[in-house]
C-alpha cells in the first residue's frame, strides 16, 4: 500500500489554522518528503511523524513556502539523531535549489556540523533517479520564477505499475501532461480559481488555476485530481474550486486539509 499524506495545502501565505504545502509519500521502505517549508517540524510532528522517519526529501524548488524548514529539519539530524541508529535521508534537489539550501544551513547553524544526509544535485532540464530498485523519481521543469528553477515530479512504482503526479509551482506548461500521464493521483496546485477576484488573473504568470488543473488531469488520464496550494483568500470555499475543476475533469477531484492522507 502506498500513502500519500498531505501535511499542509496552503499557499506561500497559508489562511489561518493551514500550513505550507508539503507531502509524504510512503512506499515500502521508501518515505519520501515533498518540500520542506517553515513549519515542516510540526507538520511532521502532526501526523506522529519526525525528520527520523524520512528517508528521502524532494525540494521542488527554493522559495521561502517550500525550503525554509531545510535548516531546522537539518537541526534535528544534528541533535536528536545523534542517540538513535538512523540513516540521514538522501536529499535530491535541482543544482541552483542546492546553491540556496546550502547558504540556508550555512546561515541558520553553520557553526554546528553538517549532519551526514546523501546530497543529490538534479539535473534542471528533468532526470529519473532510482531511489530503491523498484521506485524511480522522474523530475520536470516547471513554469514559476524567473529566478528559481522549479522542478515538478512522478513517482514511479515499477512493480505496482503505478504512478503519483506532483505539479509543484507552476504556470500552465505541457510538461504536466508528462508528470501526470495515466497517474492513479494528480496533486495539482491551483494557487486561484478563474471565478475568483480579477487580481486572481495576475497569478496566472506563475500558478494554475483550478480550471487549469481539471484541463490538465482530463488530458493526461489521471485517475483522481487533489487541488493544493490554494490562495488564503479561498479559505472556506474550496467546495468553488473543486466545481470548477470538475467543468474540465470527468474523475473525482477533491481539496484535502493538512493532515489528510490518500492511499492507493
Ligand atoms: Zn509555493
């Protein structure tokens, strides 16, 4: 059984009682953590987990919603592990995401030693990387910053014939299709809804829509669409969000709360 837990959905400044997107994928021995925004030690800790489980972390990309708990989830492997007979997990992130995670440490607790995690610098034009023999992470380039590449990814369970989109950030780009193509589950992000107030159009250079992401989910086959990284502003009325999303999607499309998980 594979898992999916969403320990936060909100956007880069989350409506109040939300936290920063975030998920945990869990596969056999594999636990993969998607992002690792400011509150990340919290989120964990909500769902009984710790940086102890981890096994593996996924940086999308470096802005402040997604990397700023790198340091403080570094701080723990630096004083909690150092009792425990546990792994520090491999971190895969794209070469100019690791530029900036690098300085975070470095900046946050640099006179503490680095603790002994297995860096992985991911090539910015897409790459798979096998993290066990029967699990391959597929990575793509996003549309999101001028500045700070974003990677969006599919995880690849080769003996389940299964497969988990993730869009991170994104602009509408054809390389969701690649990322989501026959995936039993797309988490999307869908920063506004073209229903929403006019200044909602101006997202549309950097985030989808909810339309966006039933277009995408119908043209690529996904299974079920999850809507993420939803602007504070729709706080309470994500039921909108989903129903624009099914103008486009005909499979079941829902927006999870942090702490929710999926299994598949
Ligand atoms: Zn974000």
């Amino acid at each position: 059984m594979t898992t999916v837990t969403f320990l936060g959905v909100g956007a880069a400044l989350p409506a109040p009682g939300e936290t920063n997107s975030a998920y945990l994928i869990e596969s056999g021995d594999v636990r993969l953590l998607f992002d690792c925004g400011p509150a990340i030690l919290q989120q964990l800790a909500a769902v009984g987990k710790s940086p102890g489980d981890i096994t593996h972390v996924f940086f999308s990309h470096s802005h402040g919603d997604h990397a700023l708990g790198w340091p403080m989830f570094l701080l723990w492997w630096s004083i909690e592990s150092r009792a425990r007979t546990v792994t520090p997990p491999v971190v895969l992130a794209s070469v100019s995401t690791w530029s900036h995670l690098r300085l975070l440490w470095e900046h946050s607790y640099g006179e503490l030693p680095t603790p002994a995690f297995t860096p992985i610098e991911l090539n910015e034009s897409g790459s798979a990387v096998e993290l066990t023999n029967t699990i391959t992470l597929h990575t793509y380039p996003m549309v999101h910053s001028s500045r700070f590449h974003t990677l969006g990814a599919r995880f690849v369970e080769r003996q389940q014939g299964r497969s988990i989109g993730f869009t991170a950030d994104t602009a509408r780009c054809d390389n969701i299709l690649l990322l989501a193509r026959d995936v039993e589950l797309l988490v999307h992000e869908a920063r506004y809804a073209v229903s929403g107030p006019p200044e909602s159009a101006a997202q549309a250079k950097y985030h989808c829509s909810a339309q966006d992401a039933g277009e995408f989910a119908q043209a690529a086959g996904a299974k079920q669409l999850a809507l993420v990284h939803i602007g504070a502003e729709y706080q309470g009325r994500h039921a909108d969000l989903i129903a624009e999303a099914k103008t486009r999607f005909t499979g079941p499309v829902f927006a999870p709360r942090g702490g929710d998980a999926v299994r598949l």
